[in-house]
C-alpha cells in the first residue's frame, strides 16, 4: 500500500492497520524462525508498511498539535 493511501485514512483505521501489520509481522518472524518462511520479502514489506503507518499517524498528530 502507498502512503498517499494512507494518508487519506482516519487514524482509528490506521491504528487498526497497523495492530493487524504487527500481527502479520509476528507470524512472519515465527515462520521464519521455524523454517517454514516461503516468500522472504513479505517481512520486508511488511515492516515498511508498518514504518509508513506510523509517519502517517506521527505527521497527523503533529499536524493537530499545530493548528491548536
């Protein structure tokens, strides 16, 4: 997913986005350590995606705490 998809999503959404990522993020890292890890670039995207939800919500609080 884009960040300008991101952006255009309230920070309840992403908040549940980003719990669901993390979920994923897990599970990836258990397959991984366990050897059943068939596509290695998932937890690459994966932990980008994560990254980008959090600048998304980190940009939106700043963006609030500006206006006030």
């Amino acid at each position: 997913m884009k960040a300008v998809e991101f952006r255009s999503k309230s920070a309840e959404q992403l908040q549940s986005e980003l719990l669901s990522l993390k979920k994923e993020q897990f599970n990836l890292r258990f397959q991984q350590a366990t050897g059943q890890l068939e596509n290695t670039s998932n937890v690459r995207k994966t932990r980008r995606s994560i990254a980008q939800i959090k600048t998304v919500l980190r940009q939106k609080a700043n963006a609030v705490k500006g206006e006030g």
